[in-house]
C-alpha cells in the first residue's frame, strides 16, 4: 500500500508539475503589421554572419525589401570559411544600401558575435541600431512595425520572438520542448516591468537607441560574452533604461538549426550560460532536466512495471500503479499537442515526448558539465573559455 501511496502522490504531483510548465505567459506586447510611421530616424541594421552561406541570401533580400523608408545594411562576414562573403559581394553590387564588411581576426578576450556586432556599430550611422541574426527573415513591414511598436512603448531596448521555423523531425521533437523551458524561465511580464530585474533580449531581432546602446557600453562591455544577446539587456535594464520583449511572430521567422548535431552545439552553448548569472535560474534548469529525464524514462518504466506486477501476481495496486503512470502520461501528451498545433507542426509529435526530454536533458547535462569543468563550449568553429 505505501507503494500505491507513493505512485498515487507521484501522479498527482506530476499533474500539477505539467499544469505549472504549460501555463500560458503571454507576451502582452505584440507587434502586427502597420502603415508607416510619421517620422523616420535612420536605422542601421546590423548582421553578423559567419559561415551563413545557407541563410545569408534569404535574410538580407527579407531586409532589403523592407517598407521602412529610411535604413542602411550592415553585415559583417565573422571571417567566413563557407561562401557568405562572395553571397554578400553579389548582393552589394546589386543595392547600395548593402554595406558587405570583411571582419577582423577575433582579438584575445572577445567571442566571435559581440566583436562582429562591435564593428558593425562602429560603422554605423543610425540614430537606432537593429540587430538581426543571419537566419532571421524580416517581413516587408516588419521593420517599420517594429519601430512603431518601439515608439508607442517608450522602449529604449526593444526585442521580439520571432516564428520558429521547424522543419526537420528532431527540430520538431527537441525546439518544441526547449521553447517550453524558456517560457518558463523568463516571463515577459517581469521583464516589461520596469520594477522587476528580470531581463532578456532575443538576438534574432533587438532594436536598440543608439545613445542607450552606448551609455551602456555597447558590445564592448560584454565583449567575451556568448550570450550577447541577455548580457545586453542585462546592461541596459539595470541601467534605468525602459526594455520591451515583444511577440514579433506576424513579422518575423527564424530558422535556427536544422540537425541534431547543430542543435546539441547551439543549446548546450546557450541553455546554461543563458542561466549561470542566477542561482534560481540554475535551480530551476535543473529541475527542468531532472522533470524531462522523469518524463522520458520513469513513466513508461512505471506503466510496464505495474502491467508486469499485475500481471505476475494478480495484484490491483499493479494495475493501479499502470493506470496512473498511463493517465500521467496521456494528460502530458494531451497538453504537449496543443503546444505542437500552436507551433503549426503535426499534434502527433507529441508523442516523441520521451525522446525529446531524454535529449534536452542530456543538453541541459552537458552544458553545465562543459562550463562547471572548465572545457569550455563550440561555437561555429571557436573554442571559447567559461566562467560557472
């Protein structure tokens, strides 16, 4: 009976757990189509781009047709070792508002996108600064209705999430729960509040006041950073200034990697990094990976464990302990296939749950163990150094 007991707590708890991580937290902030605005500051549009031969075309023809009257495109090559540079050369001969830049070698203590980023601004001539990842894809409007958007919130940092693009079988198994994780961690209301601490950007799209961007020292002040991208909004939030996250699905799209090897690289750069300047973060990026590796192993383990005790020795609490293992799981299956209808990808992905959770704790594992150990992490070719 303790034995029943406990799977009946289990269940119970994990009801609640799954209710807690699916819990809607709007971005209240979000950014649609709109005419243009009444006035029109130069925007400079800034792009690193390193070994992006895949994407580069496709983001900057996006930019180039923007309805946005009044910008100038920067992208700077992070010293390619692919085709971007000569895709770049092509596409600057055919528009003027193109500027194609060969970066610098990296110097000692800078990551490669900051020092890229670095550049790009130094070069800059816009009173706004737009930061935009090279396998991001703006909308015709999208820039104009970004600013707009920008204006009537005050924002002195305003950033978007963008539609995540998943096209392959494991960036539809894995993202998915990922995405999950990163709602959770950080919700768009406390970083709007002007009160809370809490803050993040997105560094597929970051629209920055160029005076803001350097009182607070731009990408200088977090040269060796390698997520640039929550250090900056760090800078500028705690610094007094108004940041803004906001939902840019209408307006922009985002195709970040598109096989499971380029997936373990990114996140297990990103997930503990992303999380290593707070305690709770980190707590709370552990109890992640340890619900997901539960979810993957122990649910079907205690199905078949009980069906088996069942069926061994004919005893109810088997059968019990089968059914609440199985109504556990359905209930996480039922809530995981609205998130894939909600992401437009088929509902029977959720169904990959185990498989997903199993690899996204494993990521979650490495990327702790890659900093906490002093290995570092792999990022487009660069080994850097970490600091837990």
């Amino acid at each position: 009976m303790q034995i029943v007991f406990l799977s009946t707590l289990a269940c119970l708890l994990g009801i609640v757990i799954v209710t807690w991580l699916h819990a809607r937290r709007p971005l209240d902030v979000v950014v649609r189509p709109v005419p243009l605005p009444a006035t029109a500051p130069l925007i400079s549009v800034c792009v690193p781009a390193r070994n992006e031969a895949r994407n580069i075309q496709r983001c900057c023809e996006a930019l180039l047709a923007q309805t946005y009257p009044n910008f100038e495109l920067l992208v700077i090559d992070d010293r390619s070792t692919d085709g971007t540079l000569q895709i770049l050369t092509a596409l600057a001969t055919g528009d003027a508002r193109l500027r194609a830049v060969q970066g610098e070698e990296l110097p000692a203590g800078w990551a490669g996108k900051p020092h890229a980023l670095f550049q790009a601004s130094g070069q800059a001539r816009g009173e706004w600064l737009c930061f935009v990842d090279a396998d991001t894809f703006i909308a015709p409007q999208g820039l104009a209705s970004a600013y707009v958007a920008a204006q009537s919130h005050q924002a002195d940092l305003f950033t978007m999430m963008t539609e995540q693009e998943l096209g392959s079988f494991w960036e539809k198994v894995i993202l998915p729960l990922v995405f999950t994780g990163l709602t959770v961690g950080f919700v768009p209301r406390k970083v709007n509040d002007p009160t809370k601490p809490d803050a993040i950007a997105n560094g597929q799209f970051i629209l920055i006041k160029r005076s803001v961007y350097e009182a607070v020292g731009g990408h200088a002040a977090i040269r060796d950073s390698i997520v640039e991208d929550k250090d900056l909004a760090v800078l500028v939030k705690h610094a007094g200034y108004r940041l803004v996250v906001a939902d840019g699905r209408a307006v922009a799209r985002t195709r970040m990697y598109t096989t499971l090897p380029e997936m373990w690289e990114g996140w297990t750069k990103n997930i503990f990094l992303g999380l290593k300047g707070s305690a709770g973060l980190l707590l709370l990026g552990a109890f992640g990976a340890f619900v997901s590796l539960w979810a993957a192993l122990l649910l079907p383990l205690g199905f078949a464990a009980g069906l088996a005790w069942w069926a061994a020795a004919g005893w109810g609490g088997g059968l019990l302990i089968a059914l609440e293992a199985a109504v556990l799981a359905g209930y996480l299956v039922f809530r995981r296939a609205r998130v894939c209808r909600q992401i437009n990808i088929s509902a029977w992905y959720a169904l990959t749950v185990p498989l997903g959770a199993a690899v996204f704790a494993g990521m979650m594992a490495a990327s702790a163990w890659k900093v906490l150990s002093g290995q570092g992490v792999t990022w487009k070719g660069r080994k850097y150094a970490s600091r837990a």
